[in-house]
C-alpha cells in the first residue's frame, strides 16, 4: 500500500456540489480510502445536519474543508490535476483513463507534486472550462443503461484504486509548476497571441482550449515556465519594436 505521507499530498476537490449529503458520504469515502484532504468551490449546505450525518465518522473532513469561489482559485498551489467526466464524446480530443490506469500516475507524482483530484456537479459535472484547467481526464466504466455515478461513488472508486496501487521506487523528482503559474502563463500566451493575430479576438478559446490541453500535459516546472513567458515577452516587443529595426537596417549604407 502507498504510505501515508503520500495521500497528504492528494485533495479531492468537489465542484458545485448540490445536495449537502453527497458531501458527507464523500468525505466518508475518502476516509476510508486514507484520504482527508477535502476542498469545495461554491458548495450548498456544507455544516447541515444531512451533511454531517451521512460523513459519519469522517466529519472532521468536513469541518476542516477549504471553501473556494472558483475552481481556479481551488487548484492554484497544485502542480498535477485530474478531472472526472462522464463524457466520452472528448475522447476525440483528449485521452480518457480509467480509474485503474490513472492510479499509478497519481502515485507517481504525490512523490513530490501535489495532485488534485477534481469532481463535479451531480446536475452536470464539470464544464468545458473546468476540464481546461486540468492535466488529465479519467472516466469511469460503468453499464450503458446507467453509466453516471453518485458523487460519493465516483470518488470511492477512484480513491480505491490509488489506496491499492503498487508501490514506486522512484528517485527524486524536481517540483513542477503550481496550477497558478500555468493559469498565468496561459493568460501571457494568450495576450501575445492576440497582439500578433493568431487568436481570434472574436473567440480566442478556441484554439487556446487546444493550446491549454497539449502545454497542460508538459511536466512543466517553474523555469520552463519562466523561459516561455521570456520568449512571449520577447514576441511582445518585436511586435511593437520590431519594424524599427527592419526600418533601420534599410537606411543604413
């Protein structure tokens, strides 16, 4: 089993989440998975008696939750996020693992990174610009006839494959860049592109979304992400500085 120095570097992290119940029986599922690290964007009813009813034991999960505004704020000191959909319609643009296939991914980084776990909303899951914001995607399999899982369950299933994954032996890794980092180097990319004409300024997610999924992956750490946002500041000032040089090449002799 992996230690428990590794699942202090795991948060769940439950996005919108409706009925104060599925709350509870989250934080029992984490429980009792070695989880405890809990986080909440703009949940209903959190400290209700249902919430706290249905944690049982684990109730302290609840009372030591981070409550967040947004989901970006939720993820912005994590360097690895996993999202949950339902949805196999992305599989066209990105990979879907399972739970079982992820597992030794997760292990792997709580080496050294912390990892996000992200679920949500039982009405409608995560959005598109949530998925953006994370690294890798993981669906579970389950029957056609009835493939959506209770909150409680998705986040069971997927925190029972992690608690009994193999273990690693693994050297040392460098940290890599927080969430905040790749969401301020994303915003830079995207005011450069603009400023050259590669982005639409009418509808610039579009590409940047692609753009989003493929760096996302990059095990990007914090220089890398200083060197690229070097280069775009670089791309800003040719764009603005740039034909004077040329301009100033023709004049001379």
């Amino acid at each position: 089993m992996p230690s428990a120095d590794v699942f202090d570097h795991i948060s769940v992290v439950l996005v919108e989440t409706v009925q104060p119940g599925n709350i509870g029986s989250a934080a029992r599922a984490m429980s009792n998975m070695g989880l405890s690290r809990l986080r909440l964007v703009r949940p209903r009813g959190v400290l209700s008696s249902e919430c706290l009813k249905m944690a049982g034991k684990a109730v302290d999960i609840v009372t030591g939750a981070a409550v967040f505004d947004s989901l970006q704020e939720a993820l912005e000191d994590q360097n690895i996020v996993i999202a949950t959909t339902s949805s196999r319609d992305r599989a066209a643009k990105q990979r879907l693992y399972s739970p079982r296939e992820v597992a030794p991914l997760v292990l792997e980084y709580t080496a050294t990174q912390k990892v996000a776990l992200v679920f949500g909303s039982e009405k409608r899951g995560l959005t598109d610009d949530h998925l953006a914001l994370c690294q890798y995607l993981v669906t579970i399999p389950a029957h056609p006839g009835h493939p959506v899982l209770n909150l409680a369950q998705a986040v069971m299933v997927l925190a029972y494959e992690i608690y009994n994954g193999q273990e690693f032996d693994l050297s040392p890794r460098d940290v890599l860049a927080s969430q905040q980092m790749r969401d301020e180097m994303f915003e830079h990319l995207e005011k450069t592109l603009l400023r050259i004409g590669f982005l639409s300024s009418s509808n610039p997610g579009h590409i940047m979304n692609s753009i989003r999924r493929f760096l996302g992956k990059a095990e990007l750490m914090p220089r890398d992400i200083q060197i690229i946002r070097g280069i775009l500041t670089q791309m800003e000032w040719f764009a603005e500085e740039g034909h004077k040089l040329e301009a100033e090449k023709v004049r001379k002799p």
